[in-house]
C-alpha cells in the first residue's frame, strides 16, 4: 500500500510499508540534474552530489561514513539527467537515524573550498575513466548526438573546463536555486514508523527555499550526425540512436517490448543473430532511454575493426525486418513474460521499490499500481509494437558513433548501406 503526505513545507512523502521484511530503505529525489545546467557550469549537479558526502556543520566526512557504519546502513548517491538522489538503507529500527544523515548532509554541507578543489580532481579523473572506457565513450557520445543541443544531451560529469570554472559561490547558488521544497520528493520502503518519518522531515526542510524556478524546455528538432573518435584500442564501438518516446506516453510498454524482443535479452534478435549466428561480437544490445519529456532507443556493438560494416549490416537487416514484418506472436508473449518477471522481482526489493516510487512520482507526479503495471504489459499487441518499430526502423535517419582503433566512414554505411 503506497501513501502519499504533502508535508506543510512543501515537500512530498512517498511511503510504501510492508511489515514482512526487517529493513527500510529511503531516499531523498531532488529535480535537479544535468538536464538543468547550461555550459558554464557543466557538471555541477554531479558535483553537488559528491560535496554532499564532505561534510556538515555537525560532522566530518569521517564522521559521516562511521555513523552510517554505527547504524550497520549502505548509502549513496547518483545523479541523471534530471534527478539526484540520496539514499540509505538499513534496519527498520535505524532508519530515522539513517534520514537523519542524510538530512544533515542535505541542509547542512559545508561545501569547504579546500574539499571542493580536490573533489574537481577526483571528477576530472572520473571523466578520464569514462574516456577510457570505450563502450561507456560512446553512450556518451551518442546521448550528445541525438540529443542534438537538447537539455538530455548534456553530460552529467561535465567537462574539465566546466568544471574548473564552478567555484564554491556558483556551486552554493546552484544549490539554492535548484534544492527546493517543491522539487524534492521523499520515498520510503520497507518496515517503518510513517508518522516517525513525516515529522522527521517536516521539521527539517525549512532552511531551503520553498519553490524551485519554472524553467521552459523547448526542444530542437532532431537532426541527424555522426561522430568517430580513433584511439589506441584493440575494438570498433558502435552506437547508433533515434528520437523514442517519454516516460509518461502511451506506447512505453509497447516500446519496453519492443526493446526486450530487438535487442534487450539473450533471446533477442541482435544477440541472436550478430553474436550468436554470425559471431561478430561479445556485446550488442538495444537500449531505451526515457525522460519525463522525451527519449531515445539506441544499439550498441563492439566488434573488431574488419567486422564493423559486416555488423552494422545486420543492424541494418534486422531493423528492416522488424519494420516490415514486426513481431511474432511467440517473440510477444516471451517478452511480456521475461518484463513482468523483471518487475515482480523488483518488488521484492526494498531498494528496488524505494527508487521506483520516488523516481515515478519526482518525474511523473504518479505512481502506478502493480496491477496496472502488469495489465499494461498484457495489453500490448503486435499491432503496437508494429506501431513503434515503424518510429524506430529506418536505419537510415539514426545517428552513429564509434570509438574505435581503426578510422571508417560510419556516415556512409548509415546513410547509403554497403
């Protein structure tokens, strides 16, 4: 059972309660992330985020991580395109010890200057093993692409250069601008004291301020480009993207399906046929990104220099298959299955559940029901996935980009084939 608490601040409390397990786990969503930020200061949500753990006006950074450790809690961080979010888990008993940290951290961060200067290092070096990771280059690389300018293309690390030009008075107004008690949302899940939790947090949100600033997104039309980046790396990365759908549409579950069946699972069509027939290559796979506003499907492969046109010419056959003669009924009911196994197995963690209701009702300002979600998935025909494949299947108009040990024309194979 989900309850739903609009404190007096301003703020919203998200609770699930199951009185079968003995832990809780909560997390604290605010809308803020890289989706918000503009050039100059690239990267500061992210940079946010990891200040927050440096310390307090009542604890060290040491003192921080050892009374979590007291508490026997795991906590954390991550930020996204449109959210960062803070989370603990621990015991039921300890878990308004656990929201207590985290909101020191939130409303009490010191954000000293000497931990900001080495904190910019740590993300520089984070940036640099992005680069070095050829496969998540590339996600990046594609994100930017087909983003075309739009606020989900921006980078969440940022750059050096941005970086380097966000000092404590830009980081703290950031802060202020964009932690509002209107734009964070509070979720819990697990076994817990809900009126424990509600005091907790309505007694500690004043210090921000009460509405976050309207911002307008106003997007560009999507354009297609390419981008090939040569380096001293033994494989060819490949990712290619097209313009998909937002969270809140009606064909998401046709597109979940869709994704499972192209590319998603082991038993998916890509993996089938370029690893497993063909055996091009140890990794491909078709992914969805969605936001509250829009989104992306994209394909990825890794494959050595002298398979990368024979690779993306099953690409190519395989999206022209699935646009002209879409699924089978077999591949549809295996779908559903594998989708709503994923999602039950979901609910069994109190983790899993926390992040679920949170992120649904920071971004879409709902919850959905497990029936709903289940009978959503039932629903879907093959008529709808040929309705999404239509939006997704020319392989022509996708954008591409490879970070690869050998130069090749990526524009060229997309555009006009082989």
């Amino acid at each position: 059972m989900v309850t739903i608490k609009k404190l007096n601040c301003g703020t919203t409390v998200i609770m699930e309660k199951s009185e079968r397990v003995q832990s809780a786990a909560l997390g604290i969503w605010v809308r803020a992330g890289a989706s918000d930020e503009w050039d100059e200061v690239s990267g500061v949500s992210h940079f946010i985020e990891h200040m927050m753990f440096k310390g307090t006006k009542n604890r060290t950074a040491k003192q921080i991580a050892e009374d979590v450790d007291k508490i026997g809690g795991v906590f954390n961080a991550f930020t996204g395109k449109e959210a960062t979010c803070y989370y603990i888990k621990t015991l039921s008993s300890n878990i308004c010890r656990g929201a207590e940290i985290l909101l020191d951290m939130l409303t009490g961060s010191k954000f000293d200057q000497e931990e900001m200067d080495r904190e910019r290092q740590v993300i520089c070096e984070e940036i640099k093993m992005v680069k070095d990771t050829p496969d998540d280059d590339v996600y990046d690389t594609i994100s930017e692409l087909v983003a075309g300018g739009n606020p989900l293309g921006r980078s969440i690390l940022g750059t050096p250069e941005s970086l380097a030009g966000i000092d404590r008075s830009r980081l703290v107004d950031y802060r202020d601008q964009m932690y509002a008690r209107d734009s964070i949302v509070v979720a819990v899940a697990g076994n817990f004291d809900e009126e424990a939790i509600e005091a907790i947090f309505e007694d500690r949100l004043t210090s921000l301020r009460d509405k976050k600033p309207k911002k307008e997104i106003q997007l560009k039309p999507y354009q297609q480009s390419f981008n090939v980046k040569v380096r001293d790396i033994e494989q060819t990365h490949i990712c290619l993207a097209t313009p998909g759908i937002a969270l809140d549409d009606p064909r998401y579950y046709a597109f979940v399906l869709l994704n499972s069946i192209f590319g998603g699972s082991m038993s998916s069509r890509l993996f089938q046929n370029i690893r497993e027939q063909k055996g091009l290559a140890y990794s491909v796979c078709s992914m969805n990104l969605f936001s509250s506003y829009w989104g992306f499907f994209s394909i990825y492969a890794g494959v050595s220099p002298e398979k990368a046109e024979e690779a993306l010419d099953a690409i190519h056959y395989e999206l022209d298959t699935l646009r002209e003669s879409g699924v089978t009924e077999e591949e549809l009911a295996m779908a559903k299955e594998q989708m709503k196994s994923s999602y039950i197995f979901g609910l069994e963690s109190v983790n899993s559940r926390m992040f679920s209701i949170g992120k649904n009702k920071l971004l879409l300002d709902r919850v959905y029901a497990e029936e709903e979600v289940l009978s959503s998935f039932d629903r879907v025909t093959r008529e709808d996935i040929r309705e999404v494949a239509e939006m997704i299947g020319d392989y022509s108009s996708y954008c591409g980009a490879a970070v690869t040990g050998r130069d090749f024309d990526l524009e060229r194979i997309v555009k006009h084939g082989n």
